[in-house]
C-alpha cells in the first residue's frame, strides 16, 4: 500500500512528515523508561495513521484526523514537551480541508483556544505555549493564504482549459 495516493501533487507531505522528529526528542534526550517510549511509540504510529490518512479520505473526515490531532496533543502535553508537534501540524493541514478562510480561521482561533486551555489546565510551562500557541499560529495563518493560492489556481486552471475547449 502506498502511503500517498498516487498522481496526487502532495509530495510535500513526505517532506515536512519530517518535522515530527521533534515529538521523539524529548523522550531521547531525558533518557525516558521503557514505559514511556511505549507510550511515545503509540503516539507516533496515532500520528502517521491520521497524517498519512488524511490524503486517503474526503476533505470532512480529514478534520476529524485533524481533532484527533489535537487530542493527542492534549494527551502528551504533560509528558513530552515535543507535543506541541500534534497542534503545530493540526493548524498546518487544516486551511488545506476547508473551502473558505473564513472557517479555517474559525478552526485555528478553535485551536488557539484549546492550546491555551490546555497550558492553563495542566500548568505547562511558557515555552509550550509559545510553541503550541505561537508558532501554530504562525503556520496555520500563513498556510490559509497558501490554501487560499492553491484554490484559486485550481479555479483558473479550469477556467483556462474550459476556454481551450471552446469551440471556434
């Protein structure tokens, strides 16, 4: 089985895969227990299931991949600080599942919320937020104009081979 669909322009996809190496170094570098690599495996298999999901299903179940992102973010918020991972890429994907900006900002400020909620609840220090909070803020905002680019390419291009069609 293939972990992209094939003739699909995500490539990308394997690339920045790559930045959840951050997820696996605070178990490294704090030497964790048997135990808690267990627990960090499991959520690395979650994490890829749902991300490498996410281009197999229609753009509705993609969001439930997306909250079920978060969550996992929640869950490891209070043992490895590399959770920030799960919130940094829920607000990464999302603008590219939605239709508009509007509910994509809808969904980031949701995820905001949550982040904020979550260093509150569980007393985490400020470099979680920042992480969590800041720089999902700052990829999830760029990438609703990126979403928002790729839309209107999309429209363009058929617009331009609808006119190529156009009988003379």
């Amino acid at each position: 089985m293939r972990l992209l669909p094939k003739n699909d322009d995500s490539h990308w996809a394997m690339y920045s895969v790559l930045y959840f190496v951050f997820f696996l170094l605070d178990p490294i570098l704090n030497h964790v227990s048997a135990r808690q690599w267990v627990f960090t495996g499991l959520g690395t298999a979650a994490f890829l299931l749902l991300y490498f999901g996410l281009f197999w299903v229609s753009s509705k179940q993609g969001l439930l991949h997306v909250a079920a992102m978060v969550v996992l973010g929640i869950v490891f918020a209070k043992y490895n600080s590399g959770a920030t991972t799960f919130f940094i890429f829920a607000a990464a994907l999302t603008p590219f599942l939605v239709d508009t900006d509007s509910i994509a900002i809808k969904i980031l400020l949701a995820d905001e919320a949550i982040v904020g909620l979550t260093w509150w609840l569980l007393h985490l220090n400020g470099w979680f937020l920042f992480f969590a909070g800041g720089l999902s803020f700052v990829v999830g905002a760029s990438n609703i104009h990126f979403a928002q680019r790729n839309r209107t390419n999309k429209k363009l291009l058929r617009a331009h081979e609808e006119i190529e069609h156009w009988p003379l």
